[in-house]
C-alpha cells in the first residue's frame, strides 16, 4: 500500500527509538489521543522502543469508548418501533447498552444493518421507502463530514425517511476540559492525525499557549507514531511547547475550507455528554434546525425521552478514558471483561484501550 | 475508528471517483477536495475522501529519514 508501507520500514522506526533514547533523560507521560494511535502502538509494539520513564496513555479518542451509555439506550430503543431500520458503522455493533447491544437486537429480531459509508445507509433509505432509516451518527470530525454529506444526499433527494441519531464529538473541546480539569498529569500529547485533515493544526493553538503542554499532530504508521514521540520528547527537553505538525503529508495548518462550510451547513455546536468526562460544553455537534426533518432526536423525541436514565457501570472505562488509569487497574480487567465477554466500550472497540491491552499486553 | 486508507484516483466522475489500493477498487465522494487528479492519492473514511496526500511532502519525509538512518 503506498504511502502506508514506507512509513512501516523498521530500519527507520529503529533509528528513531535511537534518536529518542538520546533525547530523553526524564520520565514523561504521552497521551495517545487518538484511538486508531492507541491500536497502531499496541499493534506495532512500540512501547517497547521507548526509554525507561517514558509511557503512552490513552486518551478520549475511541468515539466508540465515549458515547454515552443514555445514547446508545436512546439509539437501540428506537429499534423497537416498528417499520424501522438501525443502521450503524461496525464499531458500534457490540456495544453494551443498558439491556442489551445491537447485536443482541439483531438476534432477537430487530432490522439492524451494518455500512461501511453513512452514504450507504442514504441508499438503503432510497431503496426501501416503507422503511424509517435511523443511522446512528458516531464520530469525531474525521467522521462528522460524510455524515453531513449524507444528511444533504438525503435532504436533495427529498428523502422523508432517512434520519440521524447524532452523537458527534468535537476533540479540541475535550482536550480543553481535560486538561483543565488538572486530574490528568501529561507531558505532552500526540494529536489525532485525521481529525486534523479536517480542522487543521491551528484548531489547538490554545493548547501551547494556555496549558503549555507540546503536542504533535501524528499519522497512525509506526514511523510516524515515533516521530510524534520523538519531538514532544524534544520540545519537553528544549523547555518548548508548539503544535508540531508530523504528518505533514496530509494535514495543514487550515482548516479543509469545504469540509468547514459543509458541517457548518447541517451541524450547529452543543453541549455534549462524554462517558467518563460528563458533560463538556460545545464538545458536540448537532442537527440544524433546517435539517430538523433527518434529525432523529427531533423525529422521535417522544420515545428518545422515555427512555430511562442509564445505570452506573461497574466498569471503570471512565477513568481510562481520562488516562487516570492504566487498563489492567480496572478490577474487571482480563476477568469478568475480556474482548470475548466485554463489560465495557474501551474493550469493545476494536481500537479501546482495554482492547488494545488485552489483545496485545503491555498496558 | 479514525483509521483512512491512502487510495490512488483512477477515474473522476463530477463528484464520485473511483479509488484503488492493492487490487480493491472503491467508489468515494470527493467533495472535500476541490482540486482532485487521476493519480492523485487521498485519505479515504467512511466513503469520503478527506484529503489528498502531498505526495512530494512524503517522499521527502522518506527521504530525509533514509538518510539520517544512513548515518547512523
């Protein structure tokens, strides 16, 4: 795969980890912000290369980890109406609600569909006007375009029954509330690469000059994982804190201008709810009114606010999601919860936290 | 669930490419990007692409660490 592979040649990869091993003479805590990061690390068994003192944590970017429980509730109750379709990216799939996931609703005889594009989901609604096709809108703002996209696909189309329940987070408003929060102690963060495609790198300017905390926009392959690594190390040595770009081959400092005027068509900022953050102001996103017709909050609000308030989890994937805590801290960790009987999201996702340290060790 | 594949254009159509990568070919919107080619290579997720890849940007990122690890 071009421009994937080249940036796996393990040559490469090692004479950065030496690079690194010069630099760093102290301990430092990365955050991994990205869940895809998180994946790449455990997957390509780069802690290992890192100097003594240094670590990796994860952060909030498994968009499948922060969903809140009451919205995935809100989301699987409204499979009970009847005539209706839930469609969904994969990653949702397993997910543990309150009562059940998608994929024990599926069982029990509940149309659940799974699609690779929201756009996808658009046709199925074409294609079967006798359905309410209800989509279920995950996702930071890699996502969050093709789910505008298909909301204006459907609206030209004149689509009556096409709707989506949206979820959507926003990660410069998290990584605010996160670091001001004062809960989490890092050095430095690796910032998610392909949000950054969308928003650019100036969307975290504030992070350098408010919090002082060097960050590095990063690809997912191994030698860009260590060149994230390698210059936070360096800024954290030079007493320095910027946004360095190191995925410069796909992300610049704007934002992506037709990207922004897209989203900014169909999705206004809200409040949003983060499992195990709470509720962090304009950290999401949602349906203008204009678009009030594809909006499932608003289509079904009846049922949407029938639906109970959400248990307290036994499980600590709130914490994990801060970084508070490494995975195997958690007393269900590899016990109760496994990647085949999981409690919790992060051990869910194929990309959690959880997962990655259960499938690969080295939390 | 951020993951984007690097995919090569192979055909435009308006708003619609088709994109390849190994031998799979996919179709993709290309809204986002205003100044798409055949041969280019995008980022794609969930259908869309959401960049292009400054394909000069990445050789001369090979480049520069091929040597330093030459020199090592």
């Amino acid at each position: 795969m071009k421009y994937s592979h080249e940036f796996r040649d393990w040559e490469i990869v090692q004479s950065i980890a030496e690079r690194i091993r010069g630099i760093s003479n102290r301990p430092a805590t990365i955050m991994e912000v990205c869940g895809t990061h998180t994946m790449s690390a455990a997957r390509f068994g780069l802690k290992s290369l890192f100097p003594d003192g240094v670590r990796l944590v994860a952060g909030p970017g498994c968009p499948v980890c922060v969903t809140a429980q009451q919205d995935i509730d809100a989301f699987l109750a409204l499979g009970n109406i009847p005539g209706t379709a839930l469609v969904s990216f994969g990653d949702m799939l397993r997910v543990p609600g309150s009562s059940a996931s998608l994929e024990q609703q599926r069982a029990a005889g509940v149309d659940v569909r799974i699609v690779y594009s929201p756009l996808d989901a658009v046709d199925i609604a074409a294609r079967e006007p006798e359905k309410q096709v209800v989509f279920f809108g995950v996702g930071f703002e890699t996502t969050t375009p093709a789910i505008a996209l298909a909301i204006k696909t459907a609206a030209e189309r004149d689509l009556t029954n096409f709707s989506v329940y949206c979820v959507h987070k926003t990660m410069p408003a998290a990584l605010r509330a996160l670091l001001a929060s004062g809960e989490v102690m890092v050095s430095g963060l690796l910032l998610p690469g392909h949000v950054t495609t969308i928003i650019g790198t100036r969307a975290y300017d504030f992070i350098a000059e408010e919090f002082h905390v060097p960050c590095a926009v990063t690809g997912f392959e191994p030698v860009d994982m260590m060149l994230g690594i390698e210059s936070v190390l360096k800024q954290l040595a030079d007493g320095d804190s910027k946004i360095d770009n190191m995925y410069a081959r796909a992300v610049s400092s704007d934002a992506n201008p037709l990207a922004k005027k897209l989203l900014d068509t169909i999705f206004e900022p809200c409040d949003a709810e983060w499992r195990g953050l709470g509720v962090i102001p304009a950290s999401g996103v949602r349906i203008r009114s204009e678009y009030s017709l594809f909006d499932a909050a608003e289509r079904f609000a009846d049922i949407i606010k029938a639906v109970p308030v959400a248990p307290v989890s036994k499980c600590l994937c709130g914490d994990v999601l801060r970084g508070a805590i490494q995975p195997a801290q958690c007393p269900l960790f590899g016990v109760d919860c496994t990647t085949s009987n999981p409690i919790g999201p992060c051990m869910v996702s194929s990309e959690g936290a959880c997962a990655a340290a259960y499938r690969y060790g080295g939390s | 669930m951020c993951l984007a594949i690097p995919m090569r254009v192979t055909q435009i159509e308006g708003a619609t490419a088709i994109v390849e990568v190994s031998g799979i070919t996919r179709k993709v919107r290309i809204d986002l990007l205003s100044d798409v080619e055949l041969g280019d290579f995008v980022l794609v997720h969930a259908g869309l692409a959401i960049a292009k890849i400054d394909t000069h940007e990445a050789e001369e990122t090979l480049a520069l660490l091929k040597g330093l690890t030459n020199e090592i």
